[in-house]
C-alpha cells in the first residue's frame, strides 16, 4: 500500500490541533513530568534542520512519558528581545515587535509542521506585555530585598530598616558593596535622600559605578560573551571598557549556595565545571600594604599568605581609583596611555590572554609588612577590579604571570618556597614544599604556614582570612530600546520603584531606535515616557518638572532576565494576579528534563538558577534550583560546498586542477549542487548574485566539481538544510527518526540528505506489515512464541533506550522488529499494536494513523506503554556446538530447562558423539550452559 505521508501528517497535524491533544490540565491526579528546552530565540532566517535535534529528543521523551501515565507539561514560546529585531529595526525603521511577530509566525509553521507535542495554549513570549509586566514585577521585589549572611537568604529590605532603626549596622551580616558604620540615632536623624542611598548599598537590585563592555557605534553596553577580540560579536564594531552607572544584581550574595546546588543536580559534568569555574571560590587573605608617602592603603586578596615575604612589588588594575591619586607626575603620561589602551579590551580577553605581558610604573612605592622591603607599584591588565580588590601582592618565584612580568620590567625575584629549581629562570608554583627566606614561617608546610600568616595578619590587624569568589554582580541594564523597561523613576537623583498596579511599564513608541543627540539610550527618545506620582501614572516627557513627574530609566533589561524565570511562568501563563500561583509550582515543581546548548552554561543557567533560589527565599516557590536534569544536544553540521576563484580574475576552477593555480576559497549556497552530487550547477551559479554573472569555469571532464567540509551549519556558510524541505519529500516523521539516527545525543554529527532514504524506506516496510497488498489486513488470531519475542525484545530495548537517552540505538532496534516481522509474515492484531505504541513517540504522525486504521477512535498519545514480559525472552531450546579436542564436530538441540550434568548426558549419547568416541571414555568433559559443549578424548 502507497505511504502517503504529505497526507497522513496534514491529517493528524489538523486533528492535534482541533482536538488540543497536548493541553496539559493543572487539575489531576496523575503524577507530573516537566520537559522543557530551552526557550528559542525567533531569528529571521528561521529553523534550519540542525535546530530540532534537542527538540525531537524531548518531545520523544515527553510522549514516553504521557503513555507511563505521567501529566506531561511540554509548552513552548519565545525568548523575543534580542538585538537583531533591533539593529533591522535601526536600519530599516520596521518597529522590532513587527519583525519578531513575523519570525515567530514563521517559527510557529515550521514547528508545527515537525509534530512536537507542545502545549501550545501556554505559549509566552518574554516580549509581550503580560509577560514582561512579571519580569518586571521579580525586578521590584529583587529591588526590595537584602541578602541576611547570618539566615543565608534573601529577606525584604523592611527587616534591614527595622535592624537600623533598632541597632544601626552593629551585627549586621549582609552582601554589600561598602562596609558601613552607622548608631541607630544616625539613621534615624538621616534624611530621606541619605537613607535611600544607604539602602542602595545592600539591595539585591541596585545602581553603582561599573566598568562595562561599551560599543559606541552600537549605542549599548554588551555582554562579555556578546564580545569577540575587543569588537561586537554583531557588526564587528569596536567595544570599549567604560565606567558608567549601571543597574547590577547582587549574584554574588547567592555564589556560595549556587556552588553547593550544582552537587544536586543531574547535569554534565563539563558544564558543572564551567559554572564551578565561573563563580571560583578561593580562600585566603585580605592584607593591607601601606603606601609610602601617602595615606591610602592597598588592600589585597592573596590566596598564598604564606608567600607573602616573596612579595617584591604589586599590580592594581588599570581602573583602580588609587592608581589616580598615587601615581607621581613623572609617570603620569605613560599611566595614562596605558590606560586608554587597556579600555580597549573586555575583562575576558585580560583574563585569556596570559602570554603577553605589558604594564606602567606608578612611580609609588608599597611596604611589604613583614620584610619591610620597598614594592615598586605597577598597573597591568592581568588584575582586574572586579575580581578580590583591584590588587595583586606578586610573588614572582612561585607565580608564573608575576614572573614573565618581574623578567620583562627587571624586578627582584625572591625564593620563599624550597625548591632546587632556578626560580630566576622559572616559577615553582607547588604547595608541596615548605618554606624558606621567610622567618617565622621557615619549615612549615603550607597549610600550616598558612594559617599561621593569616593568625599574624590579624594580630598585626592589617587584615583578615576570607573567601573569594569570582564571580562578579551581573550588570542589569543596557542601553537598547527592544528591551523591558525598568520599572524606576528618578526623584533627587534617588532611584524609585513604580508600584506593581502600574505594571507593566510599556514600551514607548520612539520615532528612531538610535541614541539620542545627548548620548542617552533610545527611551530617551519617547514623547511620552514620564512617571506623574500624583496621578500613579506614565504621562508626556515634556512635563517633567521635578516635583510631581518624574523621569523614568532609560536603559532596558538585558537579553537573560526574560528568560531567568519563563520556567515558571508556563505553570500558570495566564495568571493576571500573580506570576505562578504557589500550589502550581509546588505541583510543577523543578524541570524533569532540561535540553538545550551547552553555550548556555555560565548565562542563562546561572541566572536562571540565581533568580529561583531569590523566589523561594522570599517565600513565592518551593524548590532551590529550577532544572533537575539537564542534557545538552550536540550539534548537526552541514556539509559545505566551495568553489575556488583564481586570484584577481571572476575564473572558477573545478576543486581537483585548483592546486596549479593561485585561489581564493568561497562558500557557495549547497542548493546549486546537482542532486546530492558534488558538482555545481554553473548556470545557477551565475544567476545567483550578480557578480558572478560574467563567472568563467575550468572545468575537469566537463564538470564543475566544488570541494565539501564539514562545518557548523550556518547561513553563513550557506550549507543551511530546511527542514521543510525534508518533511514535504521524506515527512516529518522521516525527519524525527532520521535525527536521531545519525548519533548519540551529545555528539555532533553531519548531515547528510542522502541517508534520509535509508529512514524512508524503513517507514515504507513498518507501514505495509499492516497490509496484504493495498487492503489492510490485520488478524486476531494468537501470536506465536517468536513473534512475541520479537515485540518483547524491542519493548526492553526502547525503554532502556529512552529512559538512557540513547535514541540513536531505538531506531535500529525499529528496523531490525520489522525485518524480523517482515520475514516471518507477522500480520497479528496483539503483536502490530503495540509496535505502533512503542514507535509513536518517534514517529508520531504514522502511528496515530495506524492505531486509527486498527479501528480505534482516540488518538494514540495515551495509550499505555505496553509492559515487557521476560517469559517470552526466555529460549525453549538452545542450538549446543560440540567440540571434540578444540574442534566443533557438530551441533545439537537441547531444552533449556536441562542442568549441565543432563547436558552432558545427553551429549556423550548422542548417536553422533558415539561414532566420534568409537567406544573410547571422554577424558575431560566441559558444559558452559547455554553456550558450548567441550569433549577432550
């Protein structure tokens, strides 16, 4: 019978829809399952065949898990600010909610055109309204919220007031940005204006004076991963370090607790190392070194107290504020060159590039306080403010960084570690060793020589043992209009929350996209974007007047506050009274299963992570972390097609005569290939654009033949494979199957068209076991033993399969079955049912209409998976080689209920054994049951 699958998935694809097969009801007894991927980012080029691949996996996964009887919640939506939308937007004048509107349609018809059973009902998109109006609303309560060291956990800032107003900061234990020391009676004689900024000090969201990757031509600040080489990763554009007031949240409050977290969860271990180096605990000292000739004092972090007599000089960070004030004005000019230099790099290249090694004398001395040795003080870029003080104390002997740069500025290098290596020559940087040139410390081993230098720096009170940890506040704000607004006023300068009933704070229309003429971001361009207190409401920019209205905060949130909590959202999306309700996400709880991009794993992952264990401190969700287990796909890489241009001329030369020429390598589009051959299609060639319209070809044997690499697949690259393409020719469940048949999960793979067909064909075969020609034709009559085998094997192979993840082995599994079924005429009503079951969740489209065809009127997605049976695993009769002196003579059927010892019997009378023996005894006679007979005579 003819497969049609064009029809067969427009059917069921139409009868999921109207039916809304994959609404998930909050109202049930069932035992839940939360599968997410990660949320997609609705780019204009839409899907590309590499994009499902995570998808697929999960969507298996969440269909497998719906025929267990779980309450499966599958939803989707859309990560829908992003900085593409905007720079079309600034280029063309389209508004950015019109171009998103028209990637997420496109998105929309791709996906469903694939069979994902997603919960479509509960689609959110972080760029509407009712969406952003919550993401605003966890910004106000983060604004409203200290972290309390002594309870570890965020509480509401009233707790903090009522401490000052009772204690003042005596036994205070808080995240702060400056210690403060303050009565009771201060705070309470403080004015308005005072206290607000005090609390700015400590709240969990809040606005300071921060060094930030700024692109001028962009208008905005970007992410340190939004940054490649010191340009934008979009539009190379040069990317500068600037100091500006920018809103940041306290994740480093939270950093102790989102390294202990990660023990809990089912993640890749690669990627828990990433988020462990991220936030990258040390434990040390903070030790004061006085500055000669001045008052001020350069505070370090040393994670090595214990070398601190090998201490010949120091190093701050370029932007440290002392440097200004030390540095003597015959060092003035080479400091700031170096300065201005050093904007020009983002903290990630400072932190990557360890082989060059650069800097600029202060012309300041520091004093070591325990040899009280004079340290010459330099700036450099490998110390950065952000990280312990903006300081480094450097031990050049036993530090590779401090040595390279004490060789390059000629500076004194001093043993403090026993070693028989040449530290003049090479670092030792061991903590096996004891120490040496270092006084009271001499003969100690490092963990003791460490705390004991900690003990004498208390003593001497010139500082404290502390942890440290990396990872830094994360800048909040960006200087972008496709962003949500942040719901602040400003009243005396002092930063002010709008109240939750005026939410959301809307996006304004704005007549450009751009910065203003002043340098403010693009909100600075709206008419009407002021907040009017009197009124509770957004009015006229114009009237602001300082007294009754106020201006709102230009700057918009960052690409990942959206999608810090969407999560949670989908529990409940279209609750207009709260974000989730508490009892939902207690039902809901954490994600089962999480798959998506590893290149999330210091992102997205630890935001998201930050923000949920900030929701339950406060008392609105349950669980500390939100994803229990985690798989990142790999990748499918395409197979990209070149062409080589002579230099300076428009000829073409076939990829096999270009070593004799002098070429330049192209990317050309893999759709003007002739098949799936390697051969170009000249004239497509030449109607593709229009400067290869004059194109010339060498040929060889008449053919263009283009070279093939194997590459990430991109649009750049222009070896993209639509999927559409391969569901019109080969079906969406071709598709599925054929993804997830090209590898392991977590591997990347290439894609090749050509082994669709492989799929295909497999489809074809499981299709027609339900036919005797063009007549379905299935019986009711009893399976036999082996047919049961047959379904029982693949039962216990699927389940280990998917419960393993290994969707890659399933599928074999499938076409060995149907072979086997195949070969053995199997056309069994009690066999051919449940092999639709266990097929459907890869392949869903011709399972539901099967089991329709099988004279059932309700969909398939919830039949029960069928339960595997070990009887008829269990072999009857075992085929027995016999080996006589290392040689197999023959073979013989047994029971295989039978002990060795019947075995053996049974053997050595058998009419063949007995011509072999001629009478003769067996010497030695060996039975691995179930497997080999042994007879040495």
């Amino acid at each position: 019978m003819f497969y049609d699958h064009q029809q067969i998935e427009k059917k069921w694809q139409k009868y999921w829809e109207e039916n809304q097969t994959y609404k998930t009801s909050n109202n049930t007894d069932k035992p839940k399952f939360y599968v997410l991927d990660m949320f997609p980012y609705p780019s204009g080029a839409g899907l590309h065949v590499g994009h499902p691949l995570g998808y697929i996996a999960s969507d298996i996964y969440a269909r497998y898990k719906r025929h267990q009887g779980f309450n499966v919640l599958h939803p989707v939506g859309y990560d829908s600010f992003g900085l593409p939308a905007e720079q079309y937007a600034i280029q063309t004048g389209q508004h950015p909610a019109v171009t998103t509107e028209q990637n997420i349609n496109r998105y929309e018809e791709q996906l469903k055109k694939i069979g994902f059973s997603f919960d479509w009902s509960r689609e959110v998109r972080t760029s509407d309204a009712s969406y952003y109006k919550w993401t605003q609303w966890i910004f106000i309560q983060l604004y409203h919220s200290w972290y309390n060291k002594n309870t570890d956990k965020a509480e509401s800032i009233d707790s903090l007031i009522q401490h000052f107003e009772q204690k003042g900061t005596e036994g205070l234990n808080a995240n702060q940005n400056d210690e403060l020391n303050f009565t009771a009676e201060e705070w309470k004689n403080a004015s308005e204006l005072d206290k607000q900024d005090i609390l700015l000090n400590y709240r969990l969201a809040y606005r300071a004076e921060t060094t930030v990757n700024w692109c001028p031509a962009l208008g905005t600040v970007l992410a340190n991963d939004e940054v490649k080489d010191g340009k934008s990763e979009r539009g190379g554009f040069p990317v500068f370090q600037k100091k500006m007031m920018q809103w940041s949240m306290r994740i480093s409050a939270y950093s102790e607790r989102l390294l202990q977290g990660l023990n809990t969860l089912d993640w890749p271990q690669p990627l828990k190392d990433s988020q462990e180096y991220w936030i990258g605990k040390s434990q040390g000292a903070q030790v004061q070194f006085k500055v000669e000739g001045h008052d001020e004092t350069v505070e370090v972090f040393t994670t090595r107290p214990d070398t601190i007599f090998g201490a010949t000089f120091m190093v701050l960070a370029p932007e440290n504020p002392l440097v200004e004030t030390i540095t003597t004005d015959a060092q003035k000019a080479e400091v700031d060159t170096y300065i201005e230099e050093t904007s020009k790099k983002t903290e990630r290249d400072r932190m990557s590039d360890v082989k060059n090694v650069s800097g600029a004398f202060t012309g300041s001395y520091a004093v070591n306080p325990f040899s009280n040795e004079k340290m010459p003080i330099y700036i450099s870029d490998y110390v950065l403010m952000g990280y312990g003080t903006g300081a480094v104390m450097a031990v050049p002997a036993h530090d590779e960084r401090d040595h390279r740069f004490a060789k390059k500025f000629n500076l004194e290098i001093k043993k403090v570690v026993e070693t028989e290596e040449d530290v003049q020559e090479k670092s030792f940087d061991s903590k096996d060793s004891v120490c040496v040139n270092s006084d009271f410390l001499n003969g100690l081993h490092y963990n003791e020589a460490k705390a004991k230098m900690i003990s004498e720096i208390e003593t001497k009170g010139i500082g404290h043992g502390t942890t440290n940890y990396r990872q830094r506040d994360a800048i909040f704000s960006r200087q972008r209009y496709w962003g949500e607004p942040v719901p602040i006023y400003y009243k005396d300068g002092m930063p002010y929350t709008l109240p939750a009933s005026a939410l959301p704070l809307e996006l304004p229309e704005v007549e450009k996209y751009l910065p203003t003429e002043d340098g403010d971001p693009p909100l600075g361009n709206a008419k009407e974007f002021a907040w009017d207190e009197a009124n509770q409401k957004v009015t006229a920019t114009d009237l602001i007047d300082d007294k009754t209205i106020f201006p709102l905060e230009l700057s918009t949130m960052p690409g990942w506050a959206g999608s810090s909590w969407y999560f949670l959202r989908y529990m409940d999306p279209n609750d207009q009274e709260t974000f989730v309700k508490k009892e939902l996400a207690d039902y809901w709880g954490q994600v089962d299963l999480y798959i998506g991009g590893s290149e999330h794993a210091t992102g997205h992952l630890l935001y998201s992570r930050f923000w949920n264990m900030f929701l339950k401190d406060r008392g609105y969700i349950s669980h500390d972390e939100p994803f229990q287990k985690l798989i990142n796909q790999g990748m499918i890489l395409g197979m990209s097609a070149f062409v080589y241009r002579i230099d300076g001329t428009n000829q073409y030369v076939s990829k096999n005569l270009a070593k004799d020429y002098q070429t330049q390598q192209i990317h050309v589009d893999v759709s003007l290939l002739k098949g799936t051959s390697d051969e170009l299609d000249t004239e497509a060639f030449k109607a593709w654009r229009p400067d290869y319209a004059d194109a010339e070809f060498i040929l060889e044997d008449g053919k263009y033949i283009t070279d093939r690499e194997v590459e990430k697949m991109s649009k750049s690259k222009y070896n993209v494979v639509n999927p559409d393409d391969i569901c019109e020719e080969y079906g969406a469940d071709g598709l599925r199957l054929y993804e997830m048949f090209l590898g392991p999960l977590e591997q990347s793979k290439p894609w090749n068209t050509q082994g669709l067909s492989g799929v295909y064909g497999f489809l074809k075969k499981f299709w027609n076991l339900y036919f005797n020609g063009d007549l379905f034709e299935v019986s009711d009559e009893e399976p036999t033993k082996a047919e049961y085998k047959v379904l029982h094997t693949l039962i216990k192979k699927v389940v280990y399969d998917i419960e393993n993840f290994s969707f890659n082995t399933s599928v074999s599994s499938f076409m060995i079955a149907v072979n086997e079924l195949q070969k053995i005429k199997c056309s069994k009503r009690n066999i051919l049912e449940p092999l639709a079951v266990i097929i459907s969740p890869y392949a869903p489209h011709i399972c539901e209409e099967l089991w329709s065809l099988l004279g059932h009127h309700t969909t398939i997605e919830f039949e029960k998976f069928p339960a595997l049976n070990e009887d008829y695993l269990v072999e009857d009769e075992i085929e027995y080689p016999v080996s006589v002196n290392g040689k197999m003579k023959f073979k013989i059927s047994l029971s295989a209920q039978l002990s060795a010892k019947e075995v053996e019997d049974l053997v050595i009378s058998s009419e063949k054994m007995q011509q072999i023996l001629e009478g003769k005894t067996p010497k030695k006679i060996i039975v691995v049951p179930h497997r080999i007979v042994n007879i040495v005579i």
